[in-house]
C-alpha cells in the first residue's frame, strides 16, 4: 500500500536523486575532512529506518 506506484512517486523520483547526490557529496565532504564531524562526551542512541510510524 505505501510503495505502490502513483503520481505523486513519478515526481519524487527526480528529488530522490537530488537528495541521493546531496548524501553523496556530504559523506565524501566528511570523509575527506573539508566538513568536521563532533564527538559527543556522552553515548547517544540513533534509531534508523523508520518507514511508518514511531
């Protein structure tokens, strides 16, 4: 039901690689120090790959 085809996927489609080069180019910003990443002093839980709901 939420991956099925429509108007609205066709013109996510082409924001979708816009957003996919922006990872891109961020992770390799990162990577290659022209962007600095923070330690934090205290641990931190990241929960990832929420598709519906929370």
């Amino acid at each position: 039901m939420y991956y099925s085809k429509s108007s609205a996927s066709l013109f996510l489609l082409p924001l979708s690689a816009i957003f996919f080069l922006i990872s891109l180019i961020r992770k390799y910003l990162y990577r290659f120090n022209f962007l600095k990443s923070f330690k934090f002093k205290v641990p931190v839980v990241i929960v990832g790959n929420i598709t519906l709901g929370g």
